[in-house]
C-alpha cells in the first residue's frame, strides 16, 4: 500500500506519495535544487550523481584502512570507519563519530569528497573515524536523522561494551575516555542534536562543529549580505530555505528549534549537559553570523566552548574540490581538530 508524507513548498502544503508513479512526472515538480535534489509531486526524489561515490579502498600511502560497516538492517543504517595505521600499536587513539553535510537532504559517507577529507583527517589527527550514513529528507524528515544519530552512537557503545569479534578490528584501538562526535553543516547541527540527548547515556568528551547548518525566521547580515561568498559556493540563501523547507515537520518554522537551537532561549541552554565544544566557522560563510552567535550565546549560558573562524573561505571549502586536502585552511582546520582531540 502506498503512503504519504507532507512536504511544504511556497507556504502551500502538498501530498506525496510514495507510489513513484506518474506519466507526466517532469511536470509536476515540487521542490529543486539544480544539480542535487528534484523532489516530484507524486514523491519520487532524484538526487544526481554530481559527486561520485567510492569504495571503502585507501591506497596504502594513505597510511589509513577503512571498512563499510552494517549498524541497522532494517533501516539501511551503516558507517564507513577509518583507522589509522599509526593506531595499531599499543596506544589507543580518539574516537570520532562523523556526520557528513548536505542540508539532510542529500550526500552520503561514500561520497568521495568525504572519502578522501576523513581517510586525510583519521591520518593526521590520528583518530578512528565512525562516518555515519543516515536517512535523507524528505522521504525520512528530522528527527529521523538525529535519531539515526543516536542509535550509531548507542550502536557503538554496545559493540564497545560487548568487545565484539567482529568490530574488534577497528574497536581494539580505541580509548573510549576520548569520545567525540562531529560533522559538518546538517552534520554539525546532528552532532550537536545527538550531543543534547546523550548526557545520560554516554560519556562524550567533546563536539566538532564544522560550519553548522542553523537557520531562524529572521536574516542575519551574513545571509542578506551572501554576494560576498566566494563564487559557487555550496550554500546560497535559497538553497539553504530549500533545504529547511524539506527537512523540517510539517508545519514547523525556521524557529524550530531543530533548525535554531537559539530559540529555546538562555535558560534551555544552561540546562542542557554539553561536553566542550569547537565551532568551526568559515568568514565567507551565510551562516558565519548564526555560528558566531551560536558560539557567543553557548558561552554566555557557561559552557566550554571554542571558535575557530577560517578567513578567506566560505561554507564546506574542506570538501571542495579545490580547497580539499592540500589547501592551507583545509590543513588549518585538521591541525586544530587533531588539538581539540588531544586536550
């Protein structure tokens, strides 16, 4: 039997369903993002293949071994883990539980470009690297991804506490007293929702947040003022309110607080038991004004917090072809996550 979900668009709201049938599809689109995500009325998604997705195969100068991993069956969840060679010694290394970015709505832990920054970052922040695949939006709307999330991270903790034969090849170099989650853009704010639900049911020692993708009603002067981004950038105002629009419950504003932690207001955040945390923030970025004050009010509400503000880039720049790996700020942004770790 076929199923529906609601999608909102243009402050209309229309039916998808689930039955990807339709003789006139082309003409019956919803939502698009040109080159990542074609959303139909009849709730058929295209997502085109603009960035390739490898295999888990690491060349052996990369000095990193890396595995697909099953974590749920049922849902499809599953993990790409990197382990650096340096690890296989005595001495256990950090643990990273990685989201990937794309608005919730597209990009993958097989994508290369995420291949190659994590297979780059494992090597030289010396860490173990869980990237996890979680569901998209729309077909899968937020919670899905924070609860996707959630269950990797309790996944792991079962599998840590069971010393798995099977996961022993990757949780043997582990130090489970360096916990950290991470992720860049829709990752950074999954980190960050997951962070908020574990304080009772996992000891985490801190959080990376890569540019995090946070919103709200009202425009900041880094989104009104976007013509300042390098060009192509990866996030523009309109594909960010796309995103968001496909991403978000029904109904929900940009004020949702999945979208803007800051509306919960100073109390809700004193209240929450968050571990430190880096804030990544790239000066070129839309969303560099909502990560400032992201960072700014965390600080206020007497957490422990880090900004680190990369100049001259803008949003993802470490996943993009021509800043990735051997770019000065790429490198930038490693040297201070693998000190993050390391405190």
């Amino acid at each position: 039997m076929a199923t529906t979900i609601s999608l909102r668009h243009n402050n209309s709201q229309t039916q998808i369903n689930s039955n990807n049938t339709h003789p006139q599809r082309e003409n019956f689109i919803t939502e698009e993002i040109q080159g990542l995500i074609r959303v139909h009325r009849d709730g058929h998604v295209e997502r085109p293949q603009i960035v390739p997705k490898v295999s888990c195969v690491v060349a052996p100068e990369r000095g990193v071994t890396a595995r697909d991993v099953v974590i749920n069956k049922e849902t499809n969840l599953w993990a790409r883990v990197y382990v650096p060679l340096t690890s296989h010694s005595h001495t256990k290394v950090p643990l990273l539980v990685y989201f990937h970015g794309g608005g919730f709505c597209v990009g993958s832990a097989s994508w290369s470009c995420y291949h190659e920054f994590l297979t780059s970052l494992a090597s030289k922040a010396n860490c173990v690297i869980v990237s996890v695949n979680y569901q998209l939006a729309p077909e899968n709307p937020l919670p899905a991804a924070y609860d996707d999330g959630f269950n990797a991270l309790m996944w792991v903790k079962r599998e840590a506490q069971n010393g798995s034969s099977v996961q022993k090849w990757w949780l043997s170099h582990c130090n489970f007293s360096s916990l950290f989650l991470a992720g860049d853009s829709a990752g950074a704010n999954i980190a960050y929702n997951v962070a908020t639900r574990t304080s009772s049911s996992m000891s985490l020692k801190g959080v990376v947040l890569i540019q995090p993708f946070f919103g709200g009603e009202e425009r900041t002067s880094s989104e009104m003022h976007s013509h300042h981004q390098p060009p192509n950038s990866a996030l523009t105002l309109s594909v960010s309110d796309t995103y968001w629009r496909l991403a978000l419950p029904l109904g929900a504003t940009r004020d949702h607080p999945y979208c803007n932690p800051l509306a919960l207001g100073m109390a809700k955040l004193r209240d929450l038991r968050l571990p430190s945390i880096m804030v990544c923030v790239s000066e070129m970025d839309i969303l560099r004004d909502r990560n400032l004050e992201f960072s700014n009010t965390l600080v206020k509400a007497g957490k422990k917090v880090e900004t680190v503000v990369h100049k001259g880039v803008g949003h993802a720049f470490q996943v993009l072809h021509n800043y990735q790996l051997s770019h000065s700020r790429t490198q930038e942004m490693m040297h201070h996550i693998k000190t993050f770790l390391n405190q």
